[in-house]
C-alpha cells in the first residue's frame, strides 16, 4: 500500500465529525433510492436495470459504429465533433476555440470527465478563468479541493464548513443557513452566467440517432451554461453513448433513482446543435469533444470491459461499507469507491495504487445497486489477480505468495495440514503479523483445543 | 427424502469453531439424516482465490472436488465457503476442462445449512429451544450470491423461546473480507464498530450469523468493547433443546 493511501484512510478514520458526515449523508442516499425502486414504487426497477445493462453492452460492443454515427448527426446540426486521445488534447481543443473568440471567462457545470483532465487547472495555466456553476463544485473550487463524490461533490462538508469557506474566501459574513449560502452563491455565479464567453458542460448521455447531449441536474446551473454564453463545449467520455433517444426512457429512470433518489432530477436538458434561424436564445456555436483517455484500452479487455457500462450515478459510493468509512479523497483518482476502484488501475496501471483492488471486503453491495449491473465484484478479483501477476514478474509480495503456495500444498495434504493447523492452534500468537494487526482492532479468538476432525473421530468411535 | 449427507465443515470451523460443526452434525442427524464427514476435505480454497492467488485457488479446488465427488448432498456450515463452492469454482477452470464440468456437477448438490433444512429436508422448524432475543446478521455472500434471507430468519423464528429482533443494518458487511481484516485493519475494526452499533441498539442478548467468519470479525468487536452480547451460529441455535 502506497504511504499515501494509508495516510489518507488513517486521517479520514481519525476525524468523527467527517466519519459522521459521510456515513450520514451516504445513508441519507441510500434510503432514498431504496425507496423509489422498492417493488411497489417501480414494479419494473430489475427489468430496467436488464434492459440498461444489454443497452450499454450492446453499444460498447459497436462503439465504433455508433460514434460515427453521432458524429454524423451532430455535424448535420452544425455543431463540431473533436476527438481526443488525452487530457493535454481536451485542454488543447478548448484552448483553440477560446482563442479563436477571444475568450476570457468560461462558466462550467458538473462535469467529471473534466475533472479527470484536470481542465480548469490547465486552463487556468493560459489565463482563463473558469468558474464551477453546481453549488458543489463552486465550493470546492473555492477550497482549491477535488469532488469527494461523483455526484454529491461536496458531500463530506457541513454548513459550517462552507459558512466557513464563504467568509474566508468572498468576504461575507458568516452564515450557517443553508438557503443564504445559496443566495450569495447564486449572486456570484449569476455575475458569471451573464458574462461568460464559453460554457463547458459534461454530457450524461451522448445519443447517436440525433446527435444530441443530454444532462441531468438539479441545480439549473448546466441548462444556463450550455444556453447563457455564446459557446457551448460539451466534453464527455466516448462511453456516454447509447443509440437511440428513446433509450433515455430506460435511463432516465434509473440515473436519478439510483443516484439520489428523485424519480427524474430536476432538469433534463436535450442539446443538439447551435442556434437555429428564427430561434431566439441558445448558443451560436456548438462543440463536442470525444475523450478516450485509456477508454479503448479497456474496450480491448473483454473480461473487464463492463466496467464501461457506468453512468456515473454514484450509488456504488453511497452502499459501499468501505467508502462510507474511508471516503473519496482516500482513493488515488477523481472516481472513487468501487466504481472507481475497477477503473483507477485501468486507467492508469495497476501500480498506480496496487492495494486499491483490495480495499474491498468484497460484498457485492456495489453490484446489488448498479443499475447496469456492473459485476464490481468480479472486476476486483480479476485486476487481484493480475496485481499477482505483476508482482510475480518483479518478485514482489514474496512474503505472501510463500505463504499462499504453503497453503495449497497442505490443503491437498489433509493429514498433514491437520497436524500443522493442530501445532499452529497451540503457538501462543499465530502468525505475529496479521494476528497484530487483526489485535489492533479486536481480541483474538480462542483457538479450540481439539478440531472437528478430532472431535468427529471421537465420536465415531464412540 | 435422502438418507445421507455429507458436510463440509469449513477450515474454520474446523480448526476454531468445532462446536459449530458438531451443532450441525447433530440438527442433520436429530431430523433424520446420516451424516458423513469426507475426511480428506481441508479449505474451500477462497482465501487464495479472494487474494489473487489463482493457480493456488485451482489447486485447492481440484482437491476438494475430487474429496466431494461422490457426495449426494454437500452441506455447509458457511454462506461464504458454499458459495465459493458453488459458484465460484466454475470460473477457476476453462469452459472445456474436465474440472469445469466437474464444478458444474458439484454445483446442485452443495447448500448452506439454513438453505438445507428448509429446500431439501423442508423443515419449518428443528425441535430447538432458546431462551431470549437475537438478531441475525446477513452475511454478504450468502445474501448476495446465493440470495439466502428468509431461511435463516423462519428458521430462528420457529425456535421456542427465541424472539428475532431485526437490526437497522441487517445487511451491511460486518467488515472481515478475510486478508482484508489485517491488510486494512482500521477500516475493518470501523466497519464491525458500526456493526455492533446496530447490534447493541436491538437489545438483543445475542447476534447470530451462518458465517462463522463474521462471528469471528464480531465477537472480537465485542470483546474488545466489553460488550455482554454472545455471538451464535445459526447451528448452535438450533442445536440446543
């Protein structure tokens, strides 16, 4: 394990009032969504979650095809499609267009592909300003801090932290009320909406048959920063298809359930092209940018390539007993929980964090949720086995492996592995190191002074 | 309904909870079973397999099935092992390989104790006696993989004496995850903290659980808080008269 993802886990566990404000607002979460896809609230919510995962396996296996054909449309609509193949390319398409306007300031709605580019710091780097539009995500770009969650980005921070951040960094004054901290913000960003040369959104969905983007929120900050500015870049994923507008009706049903558990978030927004003749409002440009950003390579792996299903609705974060103690910013990267525990060491190299496969006890909560049936599970073990792998071609983890091919040499060998296990349950401490650790936390069991083997045989012979 | 069974009692209730085997043992024999023991069985192998060690998984697996190839029914005294059984030594072995069908074979034939009594033998109760309140733990892979929920809970329900309290967070993993339970020690300990939290406030005299895995995680959780709260399998339970 990497000292920092120790330190950070350490930290998070060692702060009550944050253990408290993720487990509440995680549990909040989840009995929302429980109770918008209970049996008698969506009769449907398996069916859907079958037909969303052959949807998302369907387009992933044609992605080619259907990326070309969004493209085509969207180019029918007079907007542009630009493709990239890293973050330096997103930064640079945005740069270009930027440029070509004279642009300044650019507003930006929730978007975690861009935070996976790290967009605002690169353009920043070349003297624009952009400024975060979700609630959230302003208050995190006031704290120079990443989103601690895929959906909820400021989910490990209470009022008063943000009463907090408010005072400090817009100089008004402290303000516990959660309606007046959004006010202030909202007459900040306001200033924003109206001046901006460019706004950059995300996409929930990019749908080939019209070439069209759609977002989901709740805030109204997207609708206005994809309409306000003259510019509208939407940067997304190459694997936020999906074929046909009228799949929404299987998505939408599920995103925002899963997510918070609204039945439909508050706005859903449908963008396809610029401003048309005789329309009176909407930007004059319109641009799309395709990121891979390592996404083909694990469209290459087929034992892992679900892992491109997701939707990024968060509800893996929200029922994961890990996440809800170690929180998002213990993880290495921008997603974090289990999503973003199969997708790091894809995205980056196992040996990103090589212990992040096995921050997980493995019990499927993620799965029983995903509303693409994403087996989590089953990536976990497979990229298990794989760090094996590696570690094997460096002779790392040597101390281990030992004592795992120890182990399956006395597992096929019962009347040796009897005697052994019947030495080792009379040491006083087994195996000092993981017996320590396991007394960190908790009392050992007693070793019982006869096996069931023993025990049985006795009785037979009785 | 079949004579015999033969139960795979786990390596660690082999080697630290022999009681809970014996428990089962005599539920099996009290309705009417032959119980057998396969001796040569040891591990299910999944602490390997969880752990990435594949070839070790494999090796392990081969092992068993070939110690369990003759038994009509397999019973397990875990939601976790049989599940591996079941489930998991499948995808150990290519589609074609004689282990694969091996696997598929054994596949039908293994099942969780609770999962026994009430789909095989069709109990609806055991005879047991228990004085006082429990709770049931869900262990994560008997709820997840093998959708085991009802059995354990009618099961208990039936005991006389015994009042099943549920707890708020019946289904939330008591944080063992086996090498997980050292390799992130602290977050483990948090998770069983926050267990025990959901146990304590049922009121409940005991925590009962078909994992003894779990009870292992939970009772030195409880332990170490100095808690007055016994932790059961399911078989001691409903063993007692």
């Amino acid at each position: 394990m990497s000292a920092r993802f120790d330190q950070k886990i350490s930290e998070t566990l060692a702060d009550p009032r944050l253990q408290l404000a993720i487990y509440t607002a995680t549990g909040r979460l989840m009995s929302h969504r429980k109770a918008v896809v209970s049996e008698d609230a969506l009769p449907e919510y398996q069916e859907l979650r079958t037909q969303a995962s052959a949807i998302k396996r369907h387009t992933i296996e044609n992605l080619d095809w259907y990326l070309e054909e969004f493209e085509r449309n969207v180019i029918a609509h007079g907007g542009h499609v630009h493709w990239c193949r890293t973050a330096t390319d997103v930064a640079d398409v945005v740069l270009g267009i930027a440029k070509q306007r004279g642009a300044r300031l650019i507003v930006k709605s929730k978007s975690m592909t861009t935070e996976e580019v790290d967009l605002n710091e690169r353009l920043s780097h070349h003297g624009l300003e952009s400024v975060e539009t979700d609630l959230g995500e302003y208050i995190l770009q006031l704290m120079h801090q990443t989103p601690y969650h895929i959906v909820a980005p400021a989910l490990h921070l209470t009022r008063q932290d943000v009463a907090k951040v408010f005072e400090d960094s817009l100089g008004v004054p402290h303000d516990i009320v959660i309606e007046n901290q959004t006010l202030t913000a909202r007459g900040v960003l306001r200033e924003k909406f109206l001046n901006a040369d460019i706004g950059i959104s995300g996409a929930n969905f990019l749908i080939a048959d019209s070439g069209a983007v759609t977002i989901v929120e709740n805030e109204g900050n997207a609708r206005l920063s994809t309409s306000a500015p003259q510019v509208h870049i939407a940067i997304a994923g190459i694997e936020k298809l999906i074929p046909r507008a009228q799949d929404l009706a299987t998505f939408l049903k599920l995103l925002a359930r899963s997510a918070t558990g609204q039945p439909l978030s508050v706005y859903t927004s449908f963008l396809s092209g610029p401003r048309k003749p005789g329309e009176v409002d909407g930007p004059t440009e319109f641009h799309v940018v395709l990121l891979d950003g390592g996404r083909t390579k694990l469209l290459a792996d087929a034992e892992k390539r679900e892992s491109l299903h997701c939707i990024r609705c968060g509800a893996c974060l929200n029922h994961c007993p890990v996440y809800r103690k170690i929180g998002g910013h213990s993880f290495p990267w921008v997603y974090s929980g289990p999503i973003g525990a199969i997708i790091t060491p894809q995205f980056h190299g196992l040996d990103s964090e090589p212990a992040l496969p096995f921050a997980s006890t493995l019990c499927g909560a993620c799965a029983e949720v995903c509303p693409v049936k994403i087996d989590i599970p089953k990536i976990l073990l497979e990229l298990r086995a794989e760090v094996r792998d590696v570690e094997k071609q460096n002779a790392d983890g040597q101390l281990e492996r030992a004592a795992f091919r120890a182990f399956a040499y006395l597992a096929v060998r019962p009347k040796l592995w009897s005697r052994v296990l019947a030495f080792g349950r009379r040491l006083p401490v087994w195996p000092l190191g993981p017996a320590g650790a396991w007394f960190s936390e908790r009392e050992l069991p007693v070793p019982a002074a006869r096996s069931f083997r023993e025990l049985w045989k006795e009785r037979q012979g009785r | 309904m079949p004579a015999r069974v033969s139960i795979f009692v786990t390596c660690i209730v082999d080697q630290l909870f022999p009681q809970v085997g014996m428990a089962m043992a005599t539920v099996l024999e009290r309705i009417g079973y032959t119980v057998e023991f396969p001796e040569a069985q040891t591990c299910c192998g999944q602490p390997a397999f969880n752990s990435g060690f594949r070839d070790e998984a494999r090796t392990v697996a081969r092992h068993t099935l070939a110690a369990l190839e003759n038994c009509e029914y397999v019973v397990v005294p875990s939601g976790s092992c049989a599940a591996m059984l079941s489930h998991h030594y499948a995808d150990l072995f290519p589609a074609s390989s004689q282990e694969r069908a091996a696997a598929a074979a054994l596949t039908p034939r293994v099942f969780e104790f609770s999962q026994f009594l009430t789909e095989v033998a069709k109990r609806k109760e055991v005879g047991a006696k228990f004085d006082g309140a429990v709770t049931y733990h869900d262990s994560c892979h008997a709820l997840r993989e093998l959708k085991i929920k009802d059995a354990p809970r009618r099961l208990l329900a039936a005991v006389q004496g015994l009042e099943l309290r549920e707890m708020d967070a019946a289904e939330e993993c008591c944080g063992f995850g086996g090498t997980f339970s050292v390799k992130f020690a602290g977050v483990s300990g948090a998770m069983a903290r926050t267990k025990l939290d959901s146990i304590v406030r049922t009121g409940a005299s005991a925590v009962v659980s078909i994992d003894s895995s779990c009870l292992m995680q939970l009772q030195g959780a409880i332990a170490r808080a100095g808690l007055p709260i016994r932790t059961l399998h399911l078989a001691e339970v409903l063993a007692g008269q």
